[in-house]
C-alpha cells in the first residue's frame, strides 16, 4: 500500500491525514456528493409527501434505493478489489449524474403537466432504484481506496476526517436543500444537484489510479465473495459492530419521516424540515472534530456500546417533543453520538481486513448500512402510517436500547480490547 505523500505527519497531529493530497481530494469529492444527494432527497421526498400526505411513499423512497443496493453490493465489493478503485467511482459517478438530469427534466413544468400522479411517482421510483444500484458499486469502491491514500497509523485520524466531511455536508445539504426548495422550487434543486455532481467527478479525476492488489487465480466470483463474508463472520468484532449499526438505525432512524414531523407534528414547513435535518450533522461534526484530536479507541468497544444506547435515548427525547428547538436539540445529540459509532466502525473496518479483501469487507458493511438507512427508512415510513409518526418512534427507540442491551451481554471480551495500540503496533 503507498500512500500518497512521502513524508509521514508527526505523531498527534490532528490533521495528519488531511496532509496528504489524495485524502483530501477524495473527502472533498464526498464532502460535495453528501451536500447533492441531499438536496435531491430533500426535494423529492418532500413534494412527494404534498402531493400524496402520505408518509408510506416515504417508505417506499428508502426500499426503492435500498434493493438494488443490496442486490449488487457484494459484487460491487469484489469489483472493487479486483479494478481499479478511481475508475470504477467515475463511471458510478456518471450513471448517478444521468438519473439527476433525467429528475430534472422529469420534473420541468412543460413536461410534469402531462404527467399523472402514478407516472411521476414511478419515474422518481425508477430512478432512485438506478442510484441504489450505482452506488452499489461506487460505496465500496470509495471505502476501499481510502485505505490506499494514507498509511496504517493514520486510519483514526482519516476515518474522523472522513466523517467530518460527511457531517459537513450533512449540515449544509437540508439547510440548503430546504431553503432552496421553498425559494426556488423543485427543478432548480435538482439543477444544483447536478452540478455539484460534477464537480465531485473532477475532485476524484485528481486521484491517481490504483491497479488492484494482486489476487489468486482461477477464483470464482463466488469463492470471492465467500471469502468476504467468512472474514466478516469470523471477526466478532466486524460482526457486531456493523449488526449494532444495521439494528439501531433500522429502528431508531427518523430521517424519513422528518416531513410528516415538519408538516403535520410541529408544523414548522421546508425551512423548518431543512432545520431538522442538518441538526444530527451539526452534532456529528462538532464530535467528529474534536475526535481528530482525541480518538475514541483506547476503550474502543465500551465507548461504542455507549454511543449507540446515547442514539436509541436521543431518538425518544425527539419523539416526545412537541417544540422545534428541543427536537432540534434531540437530533443534534443523536447526530453526536452517532459519529462517535461511525469513527470506531470505520477504523476497525479499515484495520483488521487485509488490504486485498478489504473491498468485500467493506461491502458488507455497506449493505449493512443500506438496509439501515433505506429500508429503516421504508420501516419508519410504514410504521408511521400503521402506528402514526410519534408511536412509531417511540417503539422504534425502544427496540434500540434493547438491541444494545442485547450486544453488550454477548460480546464482554470485545470490552478489554485496545485498538488504539493495535493501530500503533500494525
């Protein structure tokens, strides 16, 4: 593995990873990509729930991504590791920029009259499937080539800087999004999408190809990609974090139903939605900054446990909220505690694999991560149209505290664990 600058940054310096010009381009690159994809959410999921009211086309938003993502990640993970890791981004990346300008256009007055409501629907359906199905590809392809950018040492400090450009864009992506949509409506929301896009594709184009470590011969594609999921299944350590992070956020994620919050629970409209969702990533970001510097892996597995029971807690605090600056609040800590899981998760996963299986390592995680997010978005929806928004939180909250409670008893030895000098050793 070569990292991409000769000289190796002193020990405890807080921006070491960002020292080296490759991370930064590809963080940056995600940095833009978060902001788009968010915007995009935002706006469809929105005009969406004003033309419907109802909160299971939400759902339906997070299963319709979430399919094709599972359906192709495995083998997104194995492309990863046998191609080169730039080269597969950018043609990921092109696939999600024809499906923005076909939202666009799907979305012009001229073009949107003649459409029925059932037509629309399936357009930004088909649509937000074929984006699952790309980023099937490019989430692994991106996770496996950070590991390349900076030396072993540096994976804590990268996997905070990391996540502290996906917060950022977190914050800056429903503020903008939110306030775009009302102001602008939802056709030039989408043109920035595409935009942005762009400019992500540039970023990366600054990043040298990797060639793929080299790998043994007459392997099936399947051999490979068992060969991911028995490196997964056999360090505990993987398994229970990534099923810590699948559990909590398939029954603790809010995110989907923020409209229905937004519109019909506190009543705050776009701007108040746009509130709503950068307040998780300002939480996150403020954490993940100041874990540039204090990285939370001495004790990593306890801290871990903590973070995610202080998630499943945010979460019931929001649900019990009836004002916008405590929801608000609620959010932000769950964004805090969040990043803390995230940085841990990423730093393990980026340590233990060998660098020519890390692809498919990652994969996993990342269907892990897709079937948390898009089909706990797909949960959340339809559990508010069953239970209504506020109860199907409150459970959801529940499930999430008992789901770590449930971790902790099985996995006691994960807890002596030093990860901190497991880093400084490897």
């Amino acid at each position: 593995m070569s990292a991409s600058s000769p000289e190796t940054p002193a020990s405890g310096d807080a921006f070491a990873a960002l020292r080296y010009a490759e991370y930064r381009h590809l963080i940056f690159g995600n940095f833009l990509f978060t902001i788009a994809i968010t915007i995009q959410e935002i706006a469809i999921a929105y005009e969406l729930y004003l033309i419907t009211r109802d909160p299971l086309v939400l759902g339906l938003l997070g299963l319709a991504e979430a399919l094709p993502f599972i359906a192709v990640a495995l083998y997104g993970g194995h492309v990863a590791d046998r191609r080169d890791k730039r080269r597969i981004i950018l043609l990921a990346l092109g696939f999600i920029l024809t499906g923005s300008l076909f939202l666009t256009w799907l979305t012009l007055p001229a073009v949107r009259a003649g459409l029925s409501q059932t037509a629309l629907l399936a357009g930004c359906y088909g649509v937000v499937a074929a984006f699952g199905l790309a980023r099937g590809f490019q989430a692994p392809a991106v996770s496996a080539l950070r590991g390349f950018l900076v030396p072993r040492e540096l994976y804590a400090n990268a996997s905070a800087w990391s996540s502290s450009a996906g917060q950022a864009g977190s914050i800056l992506g429903p503020v903008i999004g939110g306030f775009l949509y009302a102001g602008a409506g939802l056709t030039r929301s989408l043109v920035v999408v595409c935009a942005l896009l762009l400019l992500q594709s540039l970023m990366v184009l600054r990043i040298r190809p990797r060639p793929p470590v080299a790998v043994a011969h007459g392997e099936s594609v399947w051999q490979s990609l068992s060969e991911g999921l028995r490196f997964v299944w056999r360090s505990k350590i993987i398994l229970y974090s990534i099923s810590l992070d699948l559990f909590s956020v398939l029954f603790g994620g809010v995110v989907a139903v923020l409209p229905v919050f937004a519109e019909d629970v506190l009543q705050i409209g776009a701007g108040g939605l746009g509130i709503l969702r950068a307040a998780p990533a300002i939480g996150a970001l403020v954490t993940v900054l100041l874990l540039t510097r204090y990285p939370p892996m001495r004790h990593a597995w306890r801290n871990l446990l903590i973070a995610v029971a202080g998630f499943g807690l945010s979460i019931l605090v929001f649900g019990l909220s009836r004002t916008l600056w405590l929801s608000a609040l609620a959010l932000c800590a769950s964004g805090a505690f969040d990043s803390i899981s995230v940085v841990i998760r990423s730093t393990i996963l980026q340590m233990m694999p060998p660098d020519h299986l890390r692809g498919r390592v990652l994969s996993v995680n990342s269907i892990f991560i897709s079937t948390s997010n898009e089909l706990g978005a797909f949960q959340a929806g339809t559990s508010a149209a069953v239970f209504g928004a506020t109860r199907s939180v409150l459970i959801g909250s529940g499930l999430t505290l008992a789901i770590v409670v449930w971790v902790w008893r099985r996995s006691g030895e994960l807890l002596r664990l030093r990860l901190d000098r497991d880093a400084r050793d490897g």
